[in-house]
C-alpha cells in the first residue's frame, strides 16, 4: 500500500476475531493521496549513453482510477524517451502499452559479413550510429501474489548508420519487426544495486514473425529469441554478502540479422534484453546470438551505505555455438573487478576497476546516479 503512493497516511491496529480466538484481525485507516500528478528528475553518466538528465512526468488515474502513465524524456548526449501506460487490475488482467526509444553511438565487432552486399567488407569493428524503437502492447497478471506472467505484442524498428565501411556513410538496416512475447518475473532482491538478501528471475521469449524487409539481407525466416537471468543474493555476516547470478540468450531458428544479436562488456549503464554488463571487457565488446554468463560478486558495506567489492564473471559467447556444442563449454571469456559504491539520495555512485587474464587491457568505469 504504501508503495504504490496512493496514500497520505497508512494507520493500522490489531483486534482479537471475535469468532476465531486463534485469528487476529487488522484494521487499516487509510487518507488518500490527493497528488496525483509528479514531476521529476534525474541526472546520470556511464560509458555508454554518457551524460544524460531525465524530466519525468507522471500522472495517476488518467482515464481509470487505478491507472498511471510516465513519460521519461532524457536529454544529452544521445536523446531518448520512454512512455509507460498501465491500467493496474491487480490479481487480474492488467493492461500496459510501452514505447522507448534507445540511441547511442559505439564501436562493436558484428560479423558483417554474414550480410550478403558487405562480405567482401574485411572490419573487425563497425562504428555506427544505433536507434531501436520498441512498442509494445501486453496483459500480464500475478500468480500465486508472487510470480510475474505476462503476454503481448511488440514492434521494433531499428536502424544502423556506419561511417567507416569504405569511407561512406551506409545504412546497415532500417527495418521493422513483428514478435510476441511472453515473459516470466520473480524478484525478491531488497535492493536493485547492492541487494543483501533475496531471489531474482526474469525470464523472455520473443517469436519474431514479421519483418518489413527493407534491407538488402536475404529472405526473412521466422526466429526467436530465450532470454533468461536468475540471481541468489545471501548475507554471510551483518556486513559481507554473497551475490550470485547467471544468464542465457539463445537465437532459435535461421540467422536472420546480426542486429539483434547480444552484446556483453562494460559496467554502469542501464541494461536490456540484448545488451548486459561484463567485467574485463570494454564496453559493447562482445558479440554473438548465443551466450551464456556467471557472476560471483562479494559485497563488504563497511559504513553505512558505503560499499567495496569484489567481482569476477565467466561467459561464452559467439555465433551458432549452441549447435557447435561450445556454449555449455569450459568459458572462452573471463574477468575481474573491485569496486566502491555509494549510496545517495540520488542513486548510487559507482567506481569500478577491471582486468581480465586474456588481455592486456584494464578499465575504470564511472557511474553516477539511477540507471535509465
């Protein structure tokens, strides 16, 4: 209840049942929040989306009394948007329309070649200008009060500029998807950033049925894409926790686009479905439509707030190695960090220095604030 900020003031009290001696009753009084309109901002850095400020809007009870629509506009660096409308029916059917838009500018080692009209193209890495714009329509409901179950349809545009391909300036796609999805949620965490206790999964499937084919590719082929995180966070003592997590991305079906495929490295930005964190890598610097992922990170809060640990993660990730049996292999990749996070008002503040034994390259990371 008082998470939902609907109420001003939250007063409760215990009483005996008179008709169950073993039961006890709880009465609440509740005062009614009369704000039903925010504004709100927030400012944040990373190596991938760099500066950023957000203005939020949001407002309660729009059309319904038990809805709530958000919009994020987020200025810097690389200009974004996220809109959030949902008609919350609790137990029930509840109904949510999302559209967000992510753009930002990297260098990342696609396998460009696999695109009939660039394989004679001999890059290791393509620099170019990314936005994905994703709509999406879905139902979703609790089971059992505790598991997320949620259905519906989405579409995607993304289009891909590079500048370093023969000195000109091409356009790699510009193409609209179709999928369902059906996604899976339990999140017991009691802190998203530097969690003590708890359980998270988050399960995806995404069934890619349509495309507007406006690139030059081949044929499109129906495909889909699994995507699972799972995460146990467990204290040892009142000021060390254990933190361990795992992930898997899989592409089922013919090797449409590279496009979509799972990017991996860097620390600090606000993670997707397709592009996750990875200590002892740069940022965007791992590439493939499979992969797999673990994390053990310990957590020492030495003062109130403040926050050092230690991390190292394992992967294998690349193309079509689920088939070639090299996914559930010994990992390829691996990499360490230490760090010191500061909880504030604001969000945290987060130093992170990584290395990994298969390189020769080490990288401090700053975040600064919320991610979004």
């Amino acid at each position: 209840l008082n998470a939902t900020q609907n109420f001003q003031t939250i007063n409760y009290e215990f009483k005996k049942n008179p008709y169950f001696p073993n039961y006890v009753d709880i009465d609440f009084t509740l005062s009614e929040n009369p704000v039903e309109r925010y504004l709100k901002f927030g400012l944040h850095y990373d190596g991938v989306f760099k500066s950023s400020a957000l203005i939020n809007i949001t407002q309660k009870k729009l059309i319904f009394t038990n809805d709530v629509v958000s919009l994020d506009v987020i200025l810097g660096d690389n200009n974004r948007y996220n809109f959030r409308y949902y008609w919350d029916n609790g137990a029930s059917w509840s109904v949510g329309v999302n559209s967000k838009l992510t753009a930002f500018g990297r260098n990342i080692p696609y396998q460009i070649n696999t695109i009939p009209d660039f394989q004679n193209v001999d890059i290791t890495k393509i620099a170019y200008d990314y936005k994905d714009l994703s709509n999406q329509l879905y139902v979703q409901t609790f089971f059992k009060s505790r598991y997320l179950i949620g259905l519906g349809l989405e579409h995607k545009y993304l289009k891909l500029k590079s500048n370093n391909i023969n000195n000109q300036s091409i356009i790699l796609e510009k193409n609209h998807y179709l999928n369902g999805l059906f996604t899976f949620k339990y999140d017991t965490y009691d802190n998203k950033y530097f969690p003590k206790k708890g359980v998270m999964f988050n399960g995806e499937y995404k069934h890619f049925f349509l495309s507007s084919e406006s690139n030059s590719k081949s044929d499109f082929a129906p495909f889909s894409i699994v995507k699972g995180d799972l995460g146990i966070a467990q204290g040892l003592t009142k000021k060390l926790t254990l933190k361990l997590e795992s992930e898997l991305g899989i592409m089922l079906g013919p090797y449409s686009t590279p496009f979509l495929d799972f990017i991996i490295g860097g620390y600090g930005f606000a993670q997707s479905s397709s592009m996750r964190h990875f200590y002892g890598y740069n940022h965007t610097s791992l590439v493939g439509n499979n992969y797999i992922k673990a994390l053990i990170d310990l957590d020492y809060e030495f003062l109130p707030k403040h926050h050092l640990n230690a991390s190292a993660n394992f992967a294998n990730i690349g193309h079509d190695i689920l088939e070639s049996g090299k996914l559930f292999s010994t990992p390829k990749y691996d990499g360490y960090a230490v760090g010191y996070g500061y909880q504030t008002i604001l969000g945290p503040i987060e130093l992170k220095h990584s290395w990994s034994p298969n390189t020769s390259d080490h990288f401090t990371w700053v975040s600064v604030g919320f991610w979004f």
